[in-house]
C-alpha cells in the first residue's frame, strides 16, 4: 500500500510547489519566446461536461532551452482568487524539436467544464506555464514564460425563473417558421390511400358508383 501512497504523496507536492513558486520564477526576456495558438472555434455555449481543445506552438530561441518537467499537468485544477475556476486540463499532448538556432514546442491541450450557474458567468481556459534555461549558465537560473489564458462563456444548464420569448429573442435571431408543404403532402397521400382502400370495399359490395371515383379525387386535392 505505501509503495502506491508515496509516489501520489509526491506529485501532490510537486503540484502544490508549482502552484507557490510559480509567480516567484522571473519572466524570460522579451524576444526569447514567440507563440503560435489556434484558439477553440467559439467563445460561448460552454456548460458543464464539454471539452475545449487549445494548440499551441512556441517557438525558443537558443541558448534557452525548455525544462520538460515543466509541462503542465493533465487534472491539476486551477484556482482563481483562490477558489477552483471548475475547469480541468483534461490531456495534453506535446512534441518538442530542437535545430541549431531554437527549439519548438507543440502542445495539444484539452480541458474540460465541470462548472455551471443558474445564469451565464465568464470563464477562462486557464494560462499554462512553462520554465526555461540557460544551460551554460553557471547558476542554472530558471525563467518562465506564460501561455496566456482564454476567455469563454460558460451557459447554464436551463433557464432560471420566468422568461417571455418574445422578450429573450434577438433581432439577430429571425422568426421561427414552420414548413406546412411536407405535412399537407403527407396528408393528402394518406387520405388518397384511404380512399382507394374505400372504394375498392365498397364496389366489391356493389355499393358505390364507379363514375363518383373522379369527383372525390377533385375534393381532396384542391
């Protein structure tokens, strides 16, 4: 059982130290580090149990290099003003490459909603950190660089309290149309079916004119 605790014992340290020290690290300069991010196609519609996808390509120039233990961490939840922003970083994946002048880093970042109101709240994929070197330097100093965060719309569950459509519609929004073709046509074949089935009843007991056939059929589809 200890052999199970103590490797979970140290990544919750791990994780708790990176939360503390992680605004003590000093900013790399600027020009070091350029980025790429292909953003999720929406802002809103967000609500609890969807997943949104960030990729992100930084790009090093040397003689920095990228500290790989610094990666973030799939499941570390985040906290804002210290309580926990109800998003988690759900998989990452990454690939990092190195030539004679820089180094790149993709990440593919996956997170998940596990927050919800009864009304619309702003919220954010949360910014990543990563930590670079020198490793010429003497004194091993370790800077940080910030991915930066992205603001979504997390939308509720269902409507709280009492709302008039009329009122909640946008202008944007148009007015809602039904299509009466497809049913009407639906309709009229129907009936046609019925009446042969009629007819094909009743003069088989003789008891219908077959010269009265041509009149309903006029009836039924004006």
């Amino acid at each position: 059982m200890m052999k199970f605790l103590i490797p979970i014992m140290m990544l919750l340290l791990s994780i708790s130290s990176y939360a503390l020290d992680v605004q003590e690290w000093p900013d790399i300069q600027e020009g070091i580090v350029s980025i790429k991010i292909k953003e999720p196609p929406h802002r809103v519609g967000y609500t609890i149990g969807d997943k949104s996808d960030r990729h992100v390509e930084v790009t090093i120039k040397k003689p920095y290099v990228l500290i790989k233990e610094s990666l973030p961490i799939p499941g570390y939840e985040r906290k804002y003003k210290g309580q926990d922003i109800g998003i988690v970083l759900d998989a990452m994946n990454h690939s990092y490459k190195e030539n004679k002048t820089s180094s790149t880093l993709v990440l593919d970042l996956t997170y998940q909603i596990f927050t919800n109101s009864v009304v619309a709240k702003p919220g954010f994929l949360p910014a990543e950190y990563i930590r670079l070197l020198n490793p010429s330097d003497p004194k091993k100093k370790v800077f940080k660089y910030r991915i930066p965060e992205y603001q979504i719309a997390i939308s509720p569950l269902s409507i709280f309290g009492n709302i008039k459509i009329e009122e909640d519609m946008s202008p944007l929004r148009g007015v809602f149309l039904m299509d009466e073709k497809n049913p009407i046509k639906t309709l009229k074949i129907s009936a046609i079916i019925a009446l042969f089935s009629l007819f094909a009843l009743q003069n088989y007991m003789h008891l219908l004119p077959l010269r009265q056939i041509p009149m309903l059929f006029q009836l039924i589809l004006q």
